[in-house]
C-alpha cells in the first residue's frame, strides 16, 4: 500500500490551512515519508497537540495506507 | 479483563513503559527501535510491551492514549509520546528533564 507525498501535503493543509508541510520520501517506496509542518497555529499547543493535529489529518490513512510517517512540527520563526 | 483496564494496569504498575513493536533486544521497526535507544542513552529502568505478540493491546493503545502508531512511552501513567516525539524532547534536554522531575529509577 502506498500514498502520493503530493496527497499526504494536501491533507495536511486542508486540515491546518496555516501549515508549512515539506515532505520527504524516507524510503522511495510511498510508505515511508517525513512531514515537517509549521504552523502559527500551533504556537502554545503540547507536542502531542501538534502532533495529533497532523495525524488526525491524515484520518484512518495513519498506520493503514500509510505505514510510517515521521512527524516534526514548529512555529514560524 | 478489557484491554483498557489491561492497559491502565500495565502503565499504572510500571513508571516507564514502553509499548513497542518486537522486544528491546529484536525490535522489529525502525521506530521502536530508535525509541529503545534513546530509553538506553537516558539510562533509566523500564518496562516494555510487544504488541506483535498481542493483537488485543495493539488496536487498543491506539484506542487508550487516541495516538494512532506504535511505539507509545508512558512515564508515570502518563502518555509522552511516540519516537518523534521522543526524539524533539530528547534532543532538547526535555526528556532527560522529565525522567529526573519523575524520580525515576536508572537501568
């Protein structure tokens, strides 16, 4: 099973539409990428906040379609 | 027993513990394995749970902690994180910080 990175970025601006989402293909096998999101709107929100804010982009796709997804969040600087 | 109480008994009877896929000397994902190393680079004692071995605890920590990959920390009943999350905090002193502020015993 694998997912498109342009799909994986797409979701993820959708879901926290002052995301900067840079993805990157860990494996080149559509199943294991990193997403680097930052987001104003993550100023004041736990890690886990940030992070649960990207997966539940992702939906039911997390751990289904999509195997593995290395998460890293921030702020704008 | 549900695995909900199953799991509230393992994280409330262990101050570290570590639901991981394979065991701390085999883990079978790159994730878990980088989250059993960074365990062992902070030197602190902990428990670990293979969910490869338990289809039950598998869908039902992702259900427990609402956090949908394995592998899952848990320091004093309290869910941290996976291995990204982990890894951030590790990287910024955090982790170390609070496994001290949570007395924790070392390996």
């Amino acid at each position: 099973m694998a997912m498109p990175a342009g799909e994986i970025e797409a979701l993820i601006r959708a879901a926290i539409p002052d995301a900067e989402v840079t993805i990157t293909d860990l494996a080149g096998d559509g199943d294991h990428y990193a997403a680097h999101v930052i987001a104003a709107s993550f100023a004041g929100l736990s890690r886990v906040a940030r992070h649960k804010a990207v997966y539940g982009a992702l939906g039911t796709r997390m751990g289904g379609v999509l195997h593995a997804l290395q998460v890293t969040t921030g702020v704008p600087t | 027993m549900s695995s909900n109480e199953r799991i509230a008994e393992i994280v409330g009877t262990n101050d570290v513990v570590l639901f991981m896929k394979g065991t701390p000397l085999f883990p079978q994902c790159g994730f878990s394995s980088k989250a059993i190393a960074i365990l062992d680079h902070l030197g602190v004692a902990y428990a670990s749970v293979d969910v490869l071995q338990d289809m039950e605890i598998r869908q039902g920590i992702k259900a427990y902690s609402d956090w949908p990959t394995i592998p899952q920390l848990y320091v004093k009943g309290e869910f941290v994180g996976g291995s990204d999350i982990m890894m951030e905090m590790y990287e910024a002193g955090e982790l170390h910080q609070l496994m001290a502020d949570a007395q924790v015993a070392q390996a």
